[in-house]
C-alpha cells in the first residue's frame, strides 16, 4: 500500500466505528467464563485496593499530574519530526530509568515533518475583515502574494457533488458541516481538500472539527488524493464559518485573499519501548501506550500527554509496588501519530512476526479526564473477561464496556489484524473543545482526574497481564 493510501484509510479507522454500549449479556457471560475464572478475577480486589491506596492517598497521589506538567512546560508542542520531540523522549526515557526500569528500547522511523509559516486570510468583500485560521497538515503553500478568489459554501460532499465544476472552478470551497461526532465530521478535514481539486477548486477551508468554540481553529492532517492538484488547506473558526455561511445565504459574493507558507520534509524520529518482564511468560506482552509527539499549537496536555503519562505510570507503579505480573507490561510511547499513525505502522510491520505474543493492546488518547471504563475489541469471551475485570471497579464508577471493533486511535493498526484490545473510556465530552488548538494545555487537565485514570490503567493492566487465562481471539 502506497504511504497516502495507508494515510487515508488510517484516518477512515480513527473514531470511525462510534461505541455502542454492550447489553446485558451476563448470563452468556458467566456461561462462557466458568465460576473459577469469576471467582479467580474476583480475588484481585486485593491488588486492586494496593494499587488505589497508592495512586489515591499514598506518594503516587498527583504524581502522574506533577510529571506531565514538568514535561509539558519543559517542551511545550512536539511536532513530528521536530528536534524538540526527539529531547522529550530522551526525558522520557531518563525518567523512566530513575525508576530502575532499565528494559527501554527505541525504534528509529522516518516520520513526516511539516513546519507550519506563515497564515492569513482577509476577508475582502463583502467587508474588510480578518479571519483565523490553522493550516492542516501537509497543506501546501500559496503563492507569495496569496490566492484572492470568491467562496462557495457547500454543507458536505453531496452538496459540493450537486455543483458543477464551472461552479467551483476558480475558487475557495468552504466546508460547513455541524459537528455531530468526530468520526462523521472529520471527512470534511481530512478529505475536503482532495474532494475540492477534483472539481477545480484553487483552496479549501473547513469549519473546525469542533462541537464548541471560541474562536479557535483546529488544525488536523489530510490527506491530498495525488491524482489531482494539491491545494491549500485550512480550518477557520465556527463563529467565522458561520459568519461566511449566512452571508452566502444571502447571495452576497464572499471574496477571500488567503496566504499559507509551510515547508514539508523527512525527519527520524522513534518509538519508545519500556517492559516490566513477566515472571512466567515474559513473551507474551500487555500492552498500554500513548503517543508522544503532538499537533504544533497548543501544549500537547491533553492530547497526548495524558494518554502518555497514564501509560508510563502502569509500569512505575508495578515496579514500585513490587507487583511483577505473570505476563511482560510493555508500555510504548508512540511517534508521529498526528500525521497518520506513523509510529504505529512502523510497529506493526516490525513486530508482526511476534504479534501473536500481544494477549492484549491498550491505549489512551481520547482524554484522561473521569475513568468510565473501557471500549473493547475483541471476542465475545475476550469482551467478557474485561467486564468481568471492570466489576472490580464500581466504587469509582469505571465498570462500563463499550463496545467498538476499532477503539483507539494508534492501536486500531493492531487491532484490525484481530489482536484484542481497549482505549480508556473516559467522560471526555469536552475533548473536542480542545482537540488540536492553542488551548490544549495544561489547565485541560486535572490531578485527581489523573489520578483516577493512573489508577484504574494500572490495576487493569495488572490483572489482565496476571491472570491465568490469556485473552482469547
Ligand atoms: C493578499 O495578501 C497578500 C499577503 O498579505 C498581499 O501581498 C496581497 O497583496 C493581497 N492581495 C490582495 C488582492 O489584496
Ligand atoms: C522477529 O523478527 C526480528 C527481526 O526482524 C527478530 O529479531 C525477532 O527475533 C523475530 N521474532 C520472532 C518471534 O521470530
Ligand atoms: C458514582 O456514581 C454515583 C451515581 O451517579 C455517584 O453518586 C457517586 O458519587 C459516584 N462515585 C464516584 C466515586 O464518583
Ligand atoms: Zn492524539
């Protein structure tokens, strides 16, 4: 598969598959399970309850907040490719070995490096006005002195299908779909550029990927179609979209003179890879994983840094507490997720003669803020093992299995070759408020939140990689 294909089916699997909550179905569960099994999950209440009091009350209280708040003022945004990203996995490397973790392997990739210049757009007609924006990734540039042209709206695909190509030829499309959920609306980001050229349009902007907004755009990768020309691309505002949506209503000629720099090249970057050994079967691997690497604006808090402090805290705290489970922890840091899961790919195909030691894949990168409980692919019994794993959770309320066959975002590349696994199902409801802007920064995320999310990852992990049954596929 060609680098774009890959691309652009990645970004089909991203949140393409929404969630559904799974019924009821303890009957068939506890058939399928065997009272041993139950009894024998059960017992990990104990375990659980260590873990609890360490994250919850003991020294690990506010660490995983603590640290991520160290790592993000230190390194602010980490764009794929950039020098700033590769300094921040050496940190997270030499944090991890203050831990006497010493298992750590990196795994060099090239990655994509797309620097973002210049950005402008003025509103020319109907009146003066200046509107923001955030080129997406790998957007090509305008010329020096801009691209001025007249605007279409068009509500989403079909719309702009209906126009004819004497229509668009010439000019800017402006994408104004309504958030509905993120993966029915990204479309518009990811593909909208490649769907506009076709018809000849000379730019293309969106209106955020976004369900609230103040003022702020936010960027995303797309992906061009390489039959046809590249052309710029851009996301602007909901309120500025809205604004160019009603003065099309009206029939009025909406003129924009829009001008975008960018350099774009190859960089090496790498995948982090710590192991906390399995006592018994140090082959067969648990995984949980966050990516490292984040959008250039904003901090990278929230999206990954979470995800990503979570996931090294699994293995500390195992380590800490002298809790070594049957099975090896892996916990990865993956590279270049933004521009299409590129450190993902790169691991899949590395490691796909021995994937079928991955008993189970875990990762978080839609939030860390309550604990809910998970969002499971797998067998009907895999599913059934981890809702009956998730009962140990009730008192904080994290005991709910979503179902979806492609959870995740990074970890959806393993998991569609039928490899079980599960992203943290959290009350993320302002994630998207968020999500790629200037305000992903620290003060999206909170310690006792973290906490909540530190623990609950931690036991899960611990229990899954302990118990004496594999997750089966
Ligand atoms: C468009 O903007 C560019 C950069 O600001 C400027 O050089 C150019 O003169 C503008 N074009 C028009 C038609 O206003
Ligand atoms: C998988 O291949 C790599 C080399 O690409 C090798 O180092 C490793 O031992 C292999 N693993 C198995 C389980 O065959
Ligand atoms: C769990 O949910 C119940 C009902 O919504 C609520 O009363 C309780 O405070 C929650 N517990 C925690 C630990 O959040
Ligand atoms: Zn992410």
């Amino acid at each position: 598969m060609s680098f774009y294909t890959q691309i652009l089916i990645t970004l089909f699997i991203i949140f393409a598959s929404e969630a559904k909550f799974l019924p009821k179905k303890c009957n068939s569960c506890k058939a399928l399970l065997g009272d041993d099994l139950i009894k024998e999950i059960a017992s990990y209440e104990n375990v659980k309850n260590e873990i609890f009091k360490y994250v919850l009350e003991g020294d690990f209280k506010s660490k995983t907040y603590d640290e991520l708040e160290k790592f993000v003022d230190k390194f602010g945004a980490r764009p794929s490719g950039s020098q700033v990203l590769e300094d921040s996995i050496d940190y997270m490397i030499q944090l991890t070995r203050e831990e006497e973790i010493n298992d750590i392997v990196t795994e060099e990739l090239e990655v994509p490096h797309w620097i973002r210049g210049t950005e402008k757009i003025t509103m020319l007609e109907p009146r003066v006005k200046e509107i923001d924006l955030l080129g997406l990734g790998r957007s090509v540039t305008t010329p020096p002195e801009g691209i001025t042209a007249e605007v279409v709206v068009v509500k989403n695909f079909e719309e702009l299908s209906e126009l004819s190509n004497k229509d668009v030829d010439g000019k800017i499309v402006l994408y104004d779909p309504i958030f509905t959920s993120y993966g029915e609306t990204v479309v518009y980001r990811t593909q909208g550029a490649a769907r506009a050229a076709e018809k000849g349009a000379v730019a293309s902007l969106v209106r955020s990927i976004a369900p609230f907004s103040i003022n702020s755009p936010h960027t995303g990768s797309q992906t061009y179609n390489e039959n046809f020309e590249k052309i710029p691309a851009a996301a602007i505002s909901l309120e500025d979209a809205d604004l160019l949506r009603r003065i099309y209503n009206r029939g009025e000629k909406i003129v924009l003179n829009m001008t975008m720099s960018s350099t774009y090249e190859s960089k090496t970057s790498r995948n982090t890879i710590i192991d906390l050994k399995g006592r018994d079967n140090p082959e067969k691997l648990v995984i949980v994983s966050g990516h490292i690497d984040s959008w250039d604006v904003g901090q990278g808090a929230m999206d990954d840094g979470g995800g990503l402090f979570v996931s090294w805290a699994a293995p500390v705290i195992m380590k800490r507490l002298n809790l070594r489970p049957k099975r090896t922890v892996r916990s990865i840091f993956w590279t270049a997720e933004e521009l299409g899961l590129i450190g993902a790919y790169a691991y899949e195909e590395k490691h796909r003669n021995e994937s079928h030691n991955i008993n189970f894949i875990m990762e978080s990168d839609e939030g860390t803020f309550t604990p809910l409980g998970l969002i499971v692919a797998g067998t009907q019994k895999a599913r059934c093992i981890i809702a009956e794993i998730l009962k140990l959770f009730k008192s904080i309320n994290a005991s709910t299995l979503v179902e979806s066959d492609s959870p995740g975002s990074d970890i959806s590349v393993i998991i569609r070759n039928g490899i079980p696994g599960a992203s943290l199902h959290n009350a993320n409801e302002r994630y998207f408020w968020f999500h790629h802007t200037e305000g992903d920064t620290m003060n999206v995320e909170s310690p006792e939140e973290l906490d909540l999310c530190t623990a609950f990852w931690t036991a899960v992990t611990y229990i899954i990689a302990d118990i004496s049954v594999d997750i089966p596929r």
